[in-house]
C-alpha cells in the first residue's frame, strides 16, 4: 500500500480527496474488500510543461470482492498530473470519469 501511495505527492487531488492520506484510506478500503484487483491504462497521451506533464488516456479497472466469484469491471478515461519535486517525480492530480 505505502508504496503505491508513495507515488502521489503530499497535496494529491483525486476525484473524492485532496490529500494523500485520503488517497491512502481510499485504497486501504479498496484492498480490505477486495481479493484481487488489476488496473490497466492505455493510450496514455502526455502534454510535457515547466517541470510538469498532463497525461490522458483510457483506463480499466477489474476488482473480485472478498467473498464473490464474479469480476466487476469498470471503465472510462483517466487525466494523470505529475510534477518534479526535491523528491522526484510525483502525481498531483488523478482523475477519473466513468463510461
């Protein structure tokens, strides 16, 4: 978990929060309620700037709830910001919409 978190800077924005200890909540309960998860990007489109970059692409998301046999499945575009920091690259912002 911490390593995934680790990805997001200290002042990431999702869709639901604005911290990183809210993205670490967020993905506490998602791995407490689920068995397996995998999630895919594709055709991720990067726009570079001044130390930072804008990358928007589709993604998919396959989870298996604790306790069922059925894969739920979830879909739409993503919109990724990632910034050089003094502790390198990190994403700022991780947005989502839903198909």
């Amino acid at each position: 978990l911490e390593q995934l978190v680790n990805l997001f800077s200290a002042d990431a924005i999702t869709n639901d929060r604005t911290d990183r200890q809210g993205i670490r909540g967020d993905y506490k309960e998602l791995f407490d309620v689920t068995d397996r998860r995998q999630f895919y990007i594709n055709g991720l489109r990067w726009q570079r700037g001044n130390g930072s970059a804008k990358g928007v692409g589709r993604f998919e998301v396959r989870v298996l709830p604790k306790g069922s046999e059925e894969v739920s499945l979830f879909s739409g575009e993503i919109t990724l910001y990632a910034e050089k920091r003094p502790q390198g690259v990190l994403i700022t912002k991780f947005l989502h919409t839903y198909e």
